[in-house]
C-alpha cells in the first residue's frame, strides 16, 4: 500500500517525477506555439541559438539575494545626488515630449522620469541577455515556469508583431525588456509608437519608452489631480508596529486628527483625499501618507521600498 501511495504522489505531482528532456521540451513548446498562430519562421528563428538551458540564467534563478536592505539603506542608495541630477537633466531635455505625453495620458512627467530612471537608469541599463533564451531557461526550470512560458508565448508574438529578430529582443536576464523594463505581456498590453515610426522600440526610442509607461500608469487609472503620496511625522503617541500592520484608509483631515502632520511641523492639508499608511521596516519618526496612485506604483513592482523612492525621486525631480 504505501508503494502505491508513493507512486500515486508522483503521479499527482510532477515535479518529483524525472524531469522531461529540454529537447523534448524544446520541440513541444514550439509545436505548441504553431498551435497559437505563431509563424514557423519566426519560431526558427527565436529558438536558432537555444540549444539548452542556460547555465547563468538557472544560478541567477536559484541564487536570489535575501533581503537584507533596510528602507533607508535602499532609498539611499537609489536617491543619491548623482541620480538626481541624472534625472532632472533628463527632465529638462525631453520636456517637448513629455508635455506631448502628459497631453495624451494625462500623467505627469516627474513620475515618468523617476521610473525610467530607477527601472533602466535613463536607458542605460536595460540588460544583454537573450529574453528567448532566458524565458525559455526559466519555463523549463525555473521556480514560476509557467508564468515564464505564458511571458515566452508573448515574446514569440512580439517578434512576429513587431518584425522583430531574436537577436534584437535584449532584456534583463529575468525577461524584463528594455528602458521600460516591461515583460513581454505587458508590452503587448502597454507599449506604443508614439513617434508613429511603425514599431513600438521601447530599446531605442526616448519618446516611445516615456510613452509607454505613461500608457501603463493610464491605463491603471492613474489620477492626475493628485500625487502619490506624502511624508508624515509620526505621532509620539501612537504604536509604530500597530501602524505598520494597519491597513485601512482615513481622509487628511482624519489623519490630521489622529496627530499626524507633515514633516515640516505644519498640519496636513484638509481635504477628503483618502490615505493609507505606510511605515517603512526601519521607520522611526517619519513613515508616508499613500494616496490612490501608490498602489498603481505597487502594481508596477509590489515594492513599498520601490513604490515610495520613485514617488520621492519623482518630487525631487519636480522640485523648482
């Protein structure tokens, strides 16, 4: 009986079974991307150079660093003086595109700026790697294989949309693309020829990167009328870990009458704008009032630490 037990275990679950050959593999995904409309000649061409799986790609995968940053540490090192300035030149250079981009999607430039530059440094850092080959690493032993063979499908169709060559699909080594960073199923959702060149080059392209995460943060519902968060002095009343696993929303005005102000001493502004709150890990005396569009941040990258430094380059860089 426990023979059977056993064998009905590995049945059930795959994973304890003897693990398909990557050649097997190989020729099954191609057989079923044919199946999804997928032209033969772009499937020989994304796979010419995918003989197995990568051996950088699969220790990158397993060897993810614990987290250790605190907040500040990671905020600080992210905000620096250089970064800054990096950013607000940027600013000033595109500011005939990005006044053409907020007209269109309604989202202001200072948080496009902060976001191209924590995701890609202004462009300069969107990855090597091979996103066919890294995807199709991580689909086959990677620990969310199928979340990477649903991003696999995607970077196949964006090579046949976009008359794209594998060699030019270039990214992070985790799949992310370009000065966007976007995955493939978000730049299928996201990404725009804002130039009206013909191809969506969120690689090259200045205006059609800035675009495109403007189309994202619209698309998301992102609110013009109002920013996406603000600091607050913490009470000295109140329970810091208490705060930290609260979760509900009040208006300024409520938070104003629990103790809360600004940093600069003054009192919040009195409006119905609702809040939550966030309190970083190592947060003492200051934590964040997060409006509505924090969480569209949060759905960039499900990061308090991401979500709330873009929000603080973005006021930098918005600084007069």
């Amino acid at each position: 009986m426990q023979f059977v037990a056993l064998l009905l275990i590995l049945i059930s679950f795959p994973a304890f079974a003897e693990q398909q050959g990557f050649d097997d593999w190989l020729a099954d995904l191609k057989r079923e991307a044919l199946s999804r409309g997928i032209d033969a000649e772009v499937v020989d061409d994304a796979f010419d150079k995918v003989d197995e799986p990568s051996g950088d790609i699969v220790a990158l995968d397993h060897k993810q660093p614990e987290h250790t940053q605190t907040f500040t540490e990671y905020s600080e090192g992210v905000l620096t003086a250089r970064r800054i300035k990096a950013a607000k030149e940027a600013y000033y250079k595109h500011r005939k595109i990005l006044k053409r981009v907020e007209a269109k999607y309604h989202v202001p430039a200072p948080i496009l700026i902060a976001l191209w530059s924590v995701e890609s440094n202004l462009g300069e850092h969107q990855g090597d790697y091979s996103v066919i080959e890294s995807l199709a690493t991580l689909a086959y032993d990677g620990r969310r294989s199928q979340f990477f063979r649903g991003q696999l499908f995607d970077a196949l169709r964006i090579l046949q949309d976009e008359d794209m060559s594998a060699d030019e699909l270039t990214g992070s080594w985790a799949g992310a693309m370009g000065q966007t960073q976007f995955m493939p199923s978000n730049f299928l959702k996201f990404a725009v020829d804002f130039d009206g060149e013909g191809k969506r080059d969120i690689w090259n392209n200045d205006a059609d990167a800035l675009a495109s995460i403007a189309n994202y943060l619209h698309s998301k519902g992102w609110n013009h009328k109002a920013g996406w968060g603000m600091a607050v002095a913490l009470p000295d009343s109140e329970d810091v870990e208490a705060l930290r696993l609260e979760k509900s929303e009040h208006t300024l005005k409520e938070w104003n009458k629990r103790g809360f102000r600004q940093v600069n001493g003054k009192r919040l502004p009195r409006t119905a704008t609702r809040a939550h709150l966030v309190v970083p890990d190592d947060a003492v005396s200051t934590a964040y009032l997060a409006f509505p569009n924090y969480n569209i941040l949060m759905d960039w990258n499900h990061s308090i630490y991401f979500a709330t430094t873009v929000g603080l380059l973005a006021d930098a860089v918005g600084k007069k």
